[in-house]
C-alpha cells in the first residue's frame, strides 16, 4: 500500500517542480549557514520557501528569489501560550506551503516542524541539529532543568519514518545513533554550512605584533571569557601580540555576555572588542591566528572554517564539531575546554613562531579547499534532497 502511495505521490511532483521548505528560527542564521544550498535548490528546480522570524534579512531572502513565509516564534522556551500559539502558526504554514520536502533546522525547528509535519502528512523530512547549543553545554540550572525534556521530545521526533536526520560532526552523528536517537541508515554527515572560497583568501602576514582574533557569537560557552583570561596570562608574559574578539551579544540566549561587559575588556587594554562586522574576511586578512576556545557543543563553527579559507593556523578546543577543523601539529593545535592557561601556552607558540604560521596556514586553506567549500556542502544537501523524491 504505502509503495503505491509513493509512487502516485513521485507522480504528482514530478509534474511540476518539487517544493521545498527551510524552517528556522532566526533569519541572520538562514542567510549565514543556509541561503547558498537554498539558492542551489531553487537553481535546480526546487521552489525554496523560507519558514523564519523576520528581523533584518527579508531583503536578501527574496532577493535571491526565495518565498519568504514569516513567523513570530522565540528560539527558547517562553510561556505555554506562546508556544503553542508558535506551534499553531507552524501548522497553518505547512498546511498552506504544502511542501514536499522539509528542512528543520536546530532543536526547535525540529520538534515543532516535525509535528506539524506528521499532522499535515508530510514524511520528507530533515532534520538538522547544527549542534546542541545552550540546553546541552551550560551548567546552568535553566540548562539542566530543560536537558531531559528536550532529550525527551528528540527521541520522539528526531527520526520519524521516513526522515533523515543531518549532522554537521562525527562526534554527535556517532553519540546519536549509539543513544538510539537516530536509526544508523537515517544518519547523514555534511560537515557545516561550507565556506565561500573565493571570498575568503590567504593573504600576506601584515607588519606590526600578531594579532589573534575570535570571531563568534558573545556567549560565554563560545569560551570568550577564557580568551580573554589566555590575553590576559599572555599580557601579565609580555608576549607582544594583540588580541581582537569581533561579534555581537545575543540577547536571545540565556548565555550571552551583555555589552557592558565587553566594553569593560575593552577599557582594561587587554583584548580589544570590535563587535559585530560584516567584512569578516578583512578581519581574518588582517590576523596571524585565529581562535575559538568553545565548548558550545558546535555542530561545525563556520568562523573556523573561514579562518581555514583565509589560511590561518588554529588554535581550538577538543571537542565536538571544533576538532573537526585541525590535523594537530598540521595546521593549529586543540587544548582542553576551559583552561586558559593551555590556551596560552598554545597561542604563545604560535605567536613567537613565524615560520610554524606559515606552515600551518598553507595547510588550513588546503583543508578548506578539500573538504569545506561552499560548492561541496550544497551538492551534498541536493543529493539528499533527490534521495527523498525517488519513488
């Protein structure tokens, strides 16, 4: 019964072109880590429909010829009645989109994509961790308050039939499937969101101290705070280099450092906040290292994988989805989350070692050019999306 359900269903889209639904929360996180594949999709006859909170990035949306459908819906949890207003609003679009394809992507997305998907007898599913962010990585009571329910709803929802379920490292692809989150045949490997190689270069080392940089969300579990400890180890040294952290707090997080904060680092000379840029390749143009000391459970931080393209050594932590970018003494070096002192120490071989950033940069834009482009990740999400349509 259900082979000729699949076979009437190939039939009717392949009369026209098969419609396709991106769900996420924030619409700056589609444009940054989703709108190339979208565009893709929609280059190779998809149309590409946008479910997202609308802030600053409609323009660009349908600008690039997506369908953009707005939704008010919080990334955390807020009051029962707002969520399940949310929900509501979830089921009313998919209902009208009618998509045959949809792309859930983060916890969210996922648990109430998903739902309103079963209830509108859509069973193309992806669904996309990116990660297991603050509910998995903070201490916090909120944090661990929330872990078992949402662990809970993941078992539910995560892998219903007929689903995929993406995941952007080996290490949470491996924890999923041994937990029994995910069914093995289901599990999918794109590692992150790819990196414009064209737009991010290697460049001369510019004169003057070595300059350092994070580029990230403000969130403490981004591990600014141990950056700014390893500055400050380094600073009390008299290791000569600068320390610059470019991004800007997220309000919407329960783990962000608030403005105040950063401008106080600032005033103490030791880093030197720029806060959030839009020429981020400039930024990594103009740097000798770059750095991320999280332990946010990433899926695969793309600022690493544009530091890769941009040909900088690394220096990150041991953990999932940031290992992912280093071949240890290849290109950059991995400490221990939450040490600053390691992280000194690593960032001080780097800093006092021209020869060794040289060598380790060359390999970094290697890595990106084999394993990270833009072109590499899209064709690897179309080919999951043609998977799904096969009768």
């Amino acid at each position: 019964m259900w082979v000729g359900q699949r076979r009437a269903a190939w039939t009717a889209i392949s009369a026209r072109r098969p419609r396709l639904l991106f769900f996420i929360a924030a619409d700056w996180f589609f444009c940054s880590h989703f709108l190339d594949r979208a565009v893709e999709a929609r280059e190779q006859g998809f149309d590409v429909f946008v479910l997202t909170k609308v802030r600053d990035h409609a323009d660009r949306i349908t600008g690039s010829g997506l369908e953009l459908v707005p939704i008010e819906i919080g990334r955390g949890a807020s009051n029962p009645a707002a969520e399940l207003n949310a929900l509501r609003s979830v089921v009313r679009s998919y209902r009208s989109v009618r998509p045959d394809i949809v792309h859930h992507i983060a916890l969210k997305p996922i648990v109430f994509g998903t739902v309103a998907a079963r209830l509108g007898g859509i069973r193309r599913i992806v669904n996309a961790p990116v990660g297991m962010g603050f509910v998995f990585s903070s201490g916090s009571l909120r944090a661990r308050v929330l872990r078992p329910a949402v662990r809970a709803a993941l078992r539910l929802l995560l892998n219903p039939a007929g689903s995929r379920v993406v995941f952007e490292n080996r290490d949470d692809l491996r924890e999923a499937v041994t937990d029994g989150l995910v069914s093995a045949p289901d599990a999918v490997l794109i590692r992150g969101a790819g990196v414009d190689l064209d737009r991010f270069r290697p460049a001369p080392e510019a004169a003057g101290k070595p300059v350092v940089v994070l580029v990230a969300r403000m969130l403490r579990e981004k591990g600014i705070e141990d950056f700014v400890e390893a500055a400050r180890i380094l600073h009390h040294r008299r290791v000569g280099a600068r320390f610059l952290i470019a991004g800007a707090p997220d309000p919407g997080n329960p783990g962000t450092i608030s403005e105040p904060a950063l401008r106080r680092w600032n005033e103490e000379g030791i880093v030197e906040w720029i806060g959030q840029r839009d020429d981020v390749e400039a930024v990594l143009a103009g740097a000798h290292v770059a750095c991320l000391p999280s332990y946010y459970r990433e899926g695969l931080p793309k600022s690493l994988l544009e530091a890769l393209a941009a040909g900088l050594p690394i220096v990150t932590t041991d953990v999932p989805g940031c290992r992912e970018t280093v071949l240890v003494g290849e290109n950059g070096m991995l400490v221990p989350p939450r040490d600053p002192e390691r992280l000194a120490e690593a960032l001080a071989r780097l800093i006092g070692d021209a020869d060794m950033r040289a060598r380790f940069g060359a390999r970094s834009r290697q890595l990106a050019e084999a394993e990270f482009g833009t072109a590499r990740v899209s064709e690897a999400t179309l080919t999951l999306y043609r998977g799904l349509l096969e009768p």
